[in-house]
C-alpha cells in the first residue's frame, strides 16, 4: 500500500469473539491508549467488547478493513440508547431524535498519518445513513486535546458544533470537549 491510502476504500465487518486478540494489542498502542485508556487484558476486552459481538446491546463494533486488511476499530449507537452519554451531549447542543454517535481508532501506529482516519470516518457515516434511515445526523464528541481525532471529523466532512465540559475517558486530560455533527445529506 502507499503512503496516502485515503483514496482505498474501508469495509467493515462486525467484531467478534475472535477479534479480541487483535483488539487487546490495539487498545494497548500508546497511540490508542493515549485517548482510549481502556484496559487491554483478555478479561477486559471480552468483558467490554463482548455483548456487542454477541448482539446483546444496541452498540455495534466494526472492524474497518482495507484491503481485507484489519486497520481499525468503529464503534456505532444511537446517542439515546446510553443515557450516560446523552445527557452530557444534550448539555451541550440539540441531539435530535435518533441521532447517531462513533467512536473510532487506527490500530498500528504505522497506519496513522495515511488519511486512514478520515476516510474510515466517512465510511462508517455512510453506514450509519443506509443501516439507520431515520438518523437526521451522527454527533461525535472529542475530548479537545485530541487534535488527530478533531481534525480527522473535520476532514471528514464534520462540522464543530459546541464546545463544553464532559467526563474525559482519560482522567488526566481536563474536560473541555468539542462536539462535531454532520447532518443526513438528503434533509
């Protein structure tokens, strides 16, 4: 593959049992680990990962493939389905009804800086907009010291919202967040 794999299209494929392996070693990247600070043991993965795989909540988790190649990981829901991640956004702006949210990583730092992110991103809205025909937008927030991730929303297509307080994943970042949306394209 080239430098620039932006123009490579990205796939998906649910993430199952199988995949926690690869999983573990990505949260465990300090390039993820940075933003994710998720617990890497098998334990945890499978205690985390585990009941989207098995279908037995509303989030999905996508394995995002360029050329059949594993390179990074989405995770899709609707914004009301988890009340702990509504209200703080709904503090913040308008979350219309059936809204969307993603969550998203590059796995191997050797696949970052290749306009990955971005086109994964637009991607998985593309997704987003034919599995939810009732989604009037998908609205991301970012913790602010996360330029990589703001800046890939923005070359994405993505529009910065709001800005405000939330509970940071990471407990030593301070929690100024920018939210980011993108509105359906045929409303």
């Amino acid at each position: 593959m080239g430098d620039d794999e932006s123009a490579a299209p990205v796939a998906f494929r649910r993430v199952g049992e199988g995949d926690f392996p690869v999983l573990g070693r990505w949260l465990a990247e300090p390039h993820v680990a940075r933003w994710w600070n998720h617990e890497t043991s098998m334990e945890a993965v499978a205690r985390d990962f585990g009941a989207s795989a098995r279908g037995e909540e509303p989030s999905e988790d996508f394995l995002a493939l360029v050329d059949g190649r594993a390179v990074g990981l989405v995770q899709r829901c609707r914004i009301a389905d988890y009340a702990e991640d509504f209200a703080p956004i709904a503090a913040l702006t308008e979350v219309p009804e059936g809204a969307a949210m993603l969550d998203y990583l590059i796995g191997a730092v050797a696949d970052t800086g290749r306009g990955l992110g971005p086109a994964m991103v637009r991607a998985a809205t593309d997704l987003v907009w034919r599995d939810f025909p009732d989604a009037p937008c998908v609205v991301i927030p970012v913790v602010a010291g996360n330029r990589a991730s703001w800046r890939c929303l923005e070359k994405a297509g993505y529009r910065r919202v709001a800005e405000g307080e939330m509970e940071p994943d990471n407990p030593v970042d301070p929690p100024l967040h920018f939210v980011y949306r993108i509105d359906r394209p045929d409303r």
